[in-house]
C-alpha cells in the first residue's frame, strides 16, 4: 500500500511538471502532419524558416498604444540596439508558433494531447 501512495505521488509530480512545460514547435516538428494541423504551415522547415526570416524585426518589435507611441524608438532604429526593460520569457519561435498555432491550441493549459499519427482525426 506505502509503495501505491508513493507511486501516485510521483505521477502527480511527473504530472504537474509535464503541464507546466511549454508546447512547442519542437513536440511536433517530427511529423509535417502536425506541423499543418497546429500552425497551418506545410513543415517545420516552414515555419524555420520564416522565423528566421522574421527575427531580426521581431528582436525590435513594438506594439502601438496609441497615437504617442506610434513614433520610432532609439533601439528600433540601431542595428544592436536591445529593447529597454526586462529580457523576453518567451524565445522569437516559441512567440512565432504562438501566433502561427490555431486558438484552439492555444485555449490549451500546458500541453495539448499530441494525436497519433496512425489514428485518423475526424473532422
């Protein structure tokens, strides 16, 4: 019975850190398949490159807040120039698949059930 409760409190912790871990690009970039299913690119390959395509704009990006801030910055007009304030949580790819993944995917808390390739998905 001790040995029961002390595999169940394993699962929980196994548990708790798999959902707290981040979904990437990188649980799915082995299967095209879910590559479209989640991003609506063809491949990974894809969706590489266009983040790297994008990051040199992206490092700089701003989001307007109205009328006052819709003026050029100092650290977006230099070539290596940082952003001011605190560093990003989020890598340019993890903030890419993000925007590229549908809203389902992103409704989901933590990890999503990654689908078996070799069962089909109704739609």
């Amino acid at each position: 019975m001790e040995q029961l409760k002390c595999q169940v409190a394993n699962l929980e912790e196994e548990n708790k850190r798999i959902q707290s871990k981040r979904f990437t690009i990188k649980d799915i970039e082995h299967s095209d398949h879910l590559v479209q299913l989640y991003t609506g690119l063809q491949n990974a390959k894809v969706f590489e490159l266009l983040a790297d395509k994008l990051r040199d704009k992206a490092v700089r990006l701003h989001y307007v807040r109205g009328s006052e801030s819709n003026t050029p910055k100092a650290h977006q007009l230099g070539e290596n120039r940082k952003k001011p304030g605190r560093e990003r949580k989020t890598s340019v790819e993890e903030k890419f698949f993000y925007d590229f993944s549908s809203p389902q995917t992103r409704s989901f808390r933590g990890r999503p059930c990654i689908p078996n390739e070799s069962v089909p998905i109704n739609s």
